[in-house]
C-alpha cells in the first residue's frame, strides 16, 4: 500500500510539473510587416514532454461542412529548442507537421498567406477564409492562422497582434489594448479561439443592447458605400424579434458582426457569412445599400440564430470537435434547418415579416428542395456530407427548414398550440447548454420523452426515413392551402449558374450549360452586362428574365452583351445571340390562407405564427 501511495505521489508531482511548464500558448501575428501578401506568426509554446509531437491546423473547422485543408497557407515553419537551434520537421500532410527533439520544443514560427486572393485550388468560401491587405484591411479566422500541438488543444492561448496604428481590431473574443500598435486576444482553448474571428480595418463600428447583449457591428466597405450605422438600423428590428421568440433574454452576453465588403467578384464566387458562438463573420458584394440591406437582414437573422444551436444545443461530434478527422452529426436538420426556419418564423411571428411573405418563402422552400434527393434520408444525408451526400448538403436550408415547419405544427397539433419548437428549443438548451453534449444517436428519443410518442414517429418517418413529408397535410392544419407545381414549357436562360461581381452577375458555371446556353457561348467568368436589351444587375435581374420569359417565344431572336476578359486580362463587350428554347419545368407551386377556416385552424395558426 505504502508503494503505491508513493508510486501515486511521484507521478501526482510530475503531472504537477508538466502543468506548470503548460500554462498556454503564446502567439503573436504581426500585421505591421507584411511581405508578399503573407504575416508572420510567432509561438511560445507550452512544454512538450515527448520527444516527437505534431502540430496541427485544422483541415475543417464547425459550421463549413467542407475539407479546406488549411494548413496548405503556411510556409517555412521552424521550431526552435530554447537556445534558438533549429529542430528536425516533417510535413506528414497539409495540415500536419511532425516535429523531433520536442522535449526542448521552445518556438515555433511560419509565414502565412491569405486565401483571399490565393493562387491555389479547392477555393475556400470567404467568411471562412483569411484577408491580408496591407496596411488596409486584415480578415483572420484565427484557425486559418495559428494551429496547436497534438493532444494540448485544451490550453490557454494568449494572441498577441501588433497591427498598423490605424487599423481597429473588431472581434467577440476577450481583447486588452496594450497600446495604439498591440492588442491581445486570450482564449480558455483552441477551439474558442477559432470560435473568434477578428476583423481589423479603419474604425467603422456601431454598438447597441439586445435581449441582455452587447452587440458590435464593424464594417470595412472600400468604396465607403455601407457604413455601420445603416447596418445597425436594419438589424435591430430582426434582432429584438428573435429576442422575442427566444422568451426575451439571448444565451449570450455580447455578438459581433463582422462585415466585409469586396469589390469585383470574390474568388470562391460566391457570397454570405460563417457562423460562430458569438460573432458572424460576412463576405458581400459593395453593391447598393437598399439591396445589401435586405441581405444583411436574410443572412444575420440566420447566423445570429446559432447562439441556440450548435453553441446551446449540439452532440459530441461538435462539443469535442476534431479538426484533423472530422467526425459528422447526423442532426444537420437541428444545426442549420431549425435554425433557418426560426430565421424566418421569428420575423413573422413577431411583426418583422407579413404572413403573405412569409408563406411565399416557405413556397420558394419547397420548390427548391426538388433539386435534391427526397427519399435520402436526412440523417444520412448528414453523416456523409463532406463526401458521398456533398451535393445533397444545399437542402439544409431548404427541406431542413421544412422539417422545422412540419414539426413545429405536429407539435402545435398535438399540444392544442400550447408547445412548438420553440420552447423545445429553449427546453433542449437548459437541458444540455454550452458545455454538455448529447449523445448523437440518443437525440431523437429525447426529445420524444420531452413531448409526445407520436413525434417518434415524425422522426423515424421524414428524418430517419426515405417518406416524403407531406407538406399540404401539415399546412392545411394551420389554414393553408398548399397545392404542387406543374410540369410546364419555359423559355431557357441557358442552364447556367451566377455569382456576383460588384452588382453585376458574373456566369460562375457553364458545366451543365444547355443548347440555348451553347449557343450563345456563354463562358466562365463572363459579367452579364445586357439581357434581351435591358441592363441587368442585382437588383433588377429577376425582373428583366421574368419578363424575357413573357415577351418572346421560342425561336425568338435573343441577344445578350457580356463583359468578358481578353488576352491583356481587361474586359471588353462582347455581343451574343442565340434563338430562345423551351424547356420542362415545374412550378413553384401556389400557396394560399383558407378562405373560411374552421376554428381549429385559426386557433392553431394563431399559435404557429402570430396571425
């Protein structure tokens, strides 16, 4: 007994020990010198006590559901013992390096490149990336940036950013100003500093309270169109309902929103935000402030809304995530569908939204979830997203949100409109909260326990199963009529697909361009300058291909200008023409109130959505 007391205490002070050497990691990014569009990062790391260890940057992060490999922007890592000797390294992967003689392990340093403007394939969504413009303006999603040492992502970090005396550093992670050039950013670990990005930019920031929080707006617009003030008119009347919907007080204390606006086109083309726990990191055209003010309000309602889920309500898969290999949630209904379906239900329900628009949007919902596969189970679909089920992923935001629908109601339905998913929402994030996981595979029975047998059913039937839900059954509950769209002939703009470039739309894909397309000669990267004689932007492109589809016939003369880039990399107009062809389509569907709904149904749509 007495030896293995002693055994006990011997290895109680050597852990003591090793602790001690492993208060945290010590970074600093020096945004002040920068060379050839990369920064420098520095590390004082805590103490490694085996002779090998490897360091990590993370190959996905939360809320992406895409492998982006982050660790390929890093370039001439060197670790160094505490008497500056240079210690063996070994690239075993893009994300992982293998250090030898870590005993002595002291420093660590490598040069980074933003993915912004970055020359390498697989490009990286924007709001999930990282910026470098000199001296201008610094986008760091710090998990792009700064990595950890195997099996020690539980430490403390302490970021240092020396940064030009100019530039404002806007983030939700804890900050202390050291002086006009060094501010410094400390995490409890690694997964809430990548949890925090930091956006540094000339100061254009605006503040106000909300449901208890503190929110931070900051904007880096280069042409000075949107300023933060403006952004802040659009989005106190969406935050203060979903403070509402939430019973009137948000899981959180502060948010920031982080907005940057680009010029062109970017170069993942596309635009919108990444969520995280308390800030939401955007990546939008500067185009118009009237159209920008209608996307900040989309967008924010639905990243805003991921302080419930996942930093409230999320599995094991999330709550101890691994960044080198991920494991996936099969719960993408709970993560992204509810959340976009609370997006909109909050601002119908709580005068932001009429019910009129509210329900043309739960029709453009079920419309666009044709694209996919119905009979793919959710679940499934969810598991396999970064690989086999990755086309499928898109119907989060479209068949997820309409799980949220159909729920919602069977639950109204069978509490007589006393419950719905939004006090089992509330009920899911008191039961678990930010620092206890649920089981993945447990989920669904206990939300059942927490309302009805029948909802085991829903759950086994429309998530788990391959049934269509029957969207018309459900609405007629609450008074809807909801009826399918039809097979009709439509004139063809070409099959192709846009983003934006400024407010321009710029042709992103011409993979599945069709005889119209062809014929036109359509080609990636085109602007689209003039359609059918009419300019066309963003704000007005619905408008001009409606009416294109209304005017002509096919065999109809049609001709088009695009802006396209010559050999020198200047674009110039080209003039296109083709004859207009009729394709298959189905419609969106028509979606209505009852003229003369029963009492139930009324009492039952007061409940659902306040109307």
């Amino acid at each position: 007994m007495k030896k293995k007391i002693s055994s006990i205490l011997v290895c109680l002070l050597a852990l003591s020990v090793q602790v001690i050497g492993q208060e945290k990691y010590q970074v600093n990014i020096d945004l002040a010198h920068v060379v050839d569009d990369k920064v420098q990062v520095t590390y004082t790391l805590p103490k490694v006590t085996t002779d090998t260890i490897e360091f990590h940057v993370p190959k996905i992060v939360p809320g992406t559901y895409s492998i982006y490999d982050f660790g390929r922007f890093l370039m001439g890592i060197e670790a160094k013992d505490s008497e500056g000797n240079v210690l063996p390294t070994a690239k075993l992967t893009d994300n992982r390096t293998q250090i030898t003689g870590a005993t002595g392990l002291t420093t660590l340093s490598y040069w980074v490149e933003d993915t912004y403007d970055t020359s390498q394939g697989n490009k990286i969504f924007e709001p999930a990336g990282s910026n470098i413009e000199e001296d201008t303006c610094f986008v760091l999603n710090t998990f792009a940036m700064v990595g950890y040492l195997e099996g020690m992502k539980d430490l403390p970090y302490e970021v240092t950013v020396t940064k030009p005396v100019s530039l404002f550093g806007a983030s939700a992670l804890n900050k202390t100003v050291i002086n006009d050039s060094t501010d410094v950013f400390t995490t409890s670990d690694y997964f809430n500093l990548a949890d925090g990005p930091i956006m540094y930019s000339l100061p254009d920031t605006a503040t106000f309270a909300v449901g208890g929080a503190e929110v931070l707006i900051s904007v880096y617009s280069p042409g000075g169109i949107l300023e933060s003030s403006f952004v802040k008119e659009q989005l106190i009347p969406t935050l203060e309902a979903q403070k509402q919907y939430m019973g009137g007080e948000l899981p959180v204390d502060k948010y920031a929103f982080l907005i940057y606006l680009f010029q062109g086109a970017s170069a993942s083309g596309g635009y919108g935000a990444l969520e995280h726990s308390y800030s939401s990191m955007y990546s939008l055209p500067e185009a118009d402030p009237s159209y920008l003010a209608q996307v900040v309000r989309d967008v924010a309602a639905h990243e805003f809304f991921h302080i419930v889920t996942p930093l409230n309500i999320h599995s094991e898969e999330i709550g101890d995530f691994d960044f080198i290999n991920p494991k996936m949630s099969k719960h993408l209904w709970l993560y992204e569908g509810m959340t976009e379906y609370a997006a909109g239900l909050a601002q119908a329900k709580y005068g932001e939204m009429s019910l009129d628009a509210y329900l043309d949007g739960l029709k453009g919902k079920i419309k666009n979830a044709e694209r996919y596969k119905d009979d793919l189970p959710f679940t499934e679909m969810s598991l396999h997203c970064l690989d086999e089920t990755k086309d499928q992923y898109g119907n989060v935001y479209q068949k997820g949100a309409l799980i949220g629908m159909s729920l919602d109601i069977e639950l109204r339905d069978l509490s007589n409109g006393a419950y719905g998913v939004e006090q089992m929402m509330i009920d899911l994030s008191k039961k678990f909260g930010k620092e206890k996981s649920f089981q993945d595979d447990q989920l669904f029975d206990i939300i059942t326990e927490m309302t009805y047998p029948e909802i085991r059913d829903f759950f086994a039937e429309y998530v788990e199963g391959k049934s269509a839900i029957p969207y018309e059954d459900y609405l007629a509950k609450v008074g809807v009529d909801f009826t399918y769209g039809i097979s009709k002939d439509e004139l063809s703009l070409g099959h192709i697909s846009f983003g934006v470039h400024d407010s321009l739309l710029m042709i992103n894909s011409v993979s599945q361009v069709n005889a119209f397309g062809e014929e036109m000669g359509y080609e990636e990267g085109d602007i689209l300058y003039e359609f059918d004689g009419k300019v066309v932007d963003i704000s007005n492109y619905e408008e001009v291909f409606s009416t294109f589809k209304e005017e002509h016939q096919a065999g109809d003369k049609i001709t088009a200008v695009v802006l396209r880039k010559n050999k020198k990399g200047k674009y110039k107009e080209e003039k296109l023409k083709a004859s207009a062809l009729e394709v298959k389509v189905k419609t969106a569907g028509e979606i209505k109130l009852i003229e003369e709904p029963t009492e139930e149904q009324l009492s039952l749509r007061k409940a659902w959505v306040n109307k």
